[in-house]
C-alpha cells in the first residue's frame, strides 16, 4: 500500500471515529465567518502640485552670522531661528548619555515570559477574563495569557490530565472537523534533529515507538479518565486541512474533553507506534469561525 492509500485509510477512519462520538448536534447550522486580521492598507500621500515651472529652484541658503566685528563668519544661522539669539556653543555640549542599564539590555532566554502572567496556566478550565474566540499573533501571547503555557511543546500536562494542547497542523492523516478532531502524540523523534536541520524538533523524522510512559502522552491519557476539561488553542498551520484553523496567528477554540487514546502504527517510513487521541468540544461555548481558505500568504 503507498504513502497516500494509508493516509486515505487513516483519515476515514479517523473521520468515523469522530462521527461515532457524536457531534453533529454540536455544529451550528450557520456556521461564522472568522474576521480579518489583515492590517489596512497605508493611505498615501498627497503628491504636491506640481511647480508651473519645469525647473526647480535650489533652496536658498541661510545667511551667515557676523562675528564680533561685523564681518560674516562661516557659521550660517537657520532661517528658523531669524531674530532670536542663540549660544551655540552651549547648544553643542549635550553631555554624555546614560549607558543602558544592565536590566533594560538583559536577553530573555527561550521559553522565559516577557511579561507577569495574571493567571496561573496550570490550571483546568478557562482561564479568567479570556473568551472563546480570542486571538493571539504568536505562541508567546497565548503564553503570556495563561491559555497554553509551553512556547513550543503542543501539549501543557498536569496532574489530572493536560491543561492545554495547542493544534496546529499535526500529523498528514489527523483529522480536524472542528467540535471533534483526533491528535498524534508526543515523542519518537530523535531530539537532535536531522543533519540539515539539527535544531528543528517538530520536524524531525520518527525513529522511535511514541508510548503512554511520555509524560505528556501520559497526561492526555489520564484526561479520560478524570474527564478534565482541556483548553485548546488551533494555529494557522492547520488552515490547509481544516477550514477550523485561522487564517493566521492562534485562536482560543474553548474546552474539550478526550474521549478515546490508543496506539496504532503511525503514518511513517519506519513504521513506528504512534499515540492517538480523540476530543470532543464541550457543548455551550461561542460558536467556531471558519476561514475563507484564500489566505495563503501568512508567515510562519
């Protein structure tokens, strides 16, 4: 069986997983159009009218200051400053500036907040003062608003269960149908990255078994049991296979619960086990905006 017949499979059977979860009472019938984000245009500048005259006249010159004897020096005086005296020399000597501190020039280092966090992430359920539907242009914001703690890590565990995911693309045969989509693991990937791309984790090929003994896989999986509620944010990566994802930046999508986990054989060259995951949004929450699937030209 090829690459793209396997991957055919899996998202059938994936779809009618999500189908056996049940819902279709869950999706709207009118379902909302997501809003723009794109920043207006500049307007533009008035151009000058142009001069009756084809040739330009050079700007004229200030005149030059006299010295103490009444002859012109070389210093010339801004037309600005006509009839006002003026010390120069006093003008000149501004004074040494203050160095930067070594507080305002301190680099933050990776995964370090930026700002205080009102909240604490590291808990279940929404998060207060932030809505369904609201939206961040980086990671880092959703970070800095306690909705999903990790920059980078999709997957935020806890105790109970994972506080947050975050959904963005996943894996060639997950499925996102919006109020229910299934979600591959973490783990398997050689963390030192490849020879062209050393430092590129989420890109890495699989070279190893996912397992439930993955603290964040253990995580998802104790979410079904507890049945914890799990904030979701999706990210723009995914709006080639789900009209659900932005168009760009990362979206509140609300809470979800994780009905089913189990392991299969994933979608790879090697074979290799991987874990799955199947949500299902909770009922009553702000309805989910769809994109227009034109906005192609998002930046990473």
């Amino acid at each position: 069986m090829s690459y793209a017949e396997e991957r055919e499979q899996n998202i059938a059977r994936n779809r009618a997983l999500l189908s056996e979860l049940g819902i279709a009472p869950l999706r709207p019938r009118c379902e909302p159009k997501e809003n723009s984000k794109k920043k207006k245009a500049a307007a533009k500048k008035r151009k000058s009218p142009s001069p009756e005259s084809d040739v330009e006249e050079p700007p004229k010159k200030a005149p030059r200051i006299p010295d103490d004897n009444g002859v012109s020096g070389s210093t010339r005086r801004s037309s600005r400053l006509a009839g006002r005296t003026v010390d120069y020399k006093q003008e000149q000597d501004r004074g040494v500036p203050e160095p930067i501190t070594i507080k305002r020039s301190k680099k933050l280092k990776v995964g370090q907040v930026k700002s205080k966090r009102t909240y604490d992430p590291h808990m279940y359920g929404h998060i207060p003062d932030v809505e369904v539907g609201t939206w961040w242009a980086t990671r880092e914001d959703c970070s800095n608003a306690s909705v999903h703690g990790p920059w980078v890590s999709g997957i935020a565990p806890g105790p109970d269960g994972a506080y947050s995911i975050a959904l963005s693309g996943g894996y060639d045969d997950d499925v996102d149908e919006g109020y229910a989509f299934t979600f591959t693991g973490s783990g398997g990937r050689d963390l030192r990255g490849t020879k062209t791309a050393p430092k590129n984790l989420r890109t890495a090929p699989q070279s190893s078994d996912q397992s439930f003994e993955d603290r964040n896989n253990a995580a998802l999986q104790r979410s079904v049991d507890t049945r914890k509620p799990v904030r979701v944010i999706r990210g723009f990566k995914g709006r080639d296979k789900s009209k659900y994802a932005p168009s760009e930046g990362y979206r509140y999508d609300g809470l979800y619960l994780v009905k089913k986990a189990w392991i299969e054989k994933g979608l790879n060259k090697g074979g290799f086990l991987v874990c799955k995951f199947a949500f299902v949004r909770l009922p009553g929450q702000a309805d989910i905006p769809v994109n227009d699937g034109e906005d192609d030209e998002a930046d990473e």
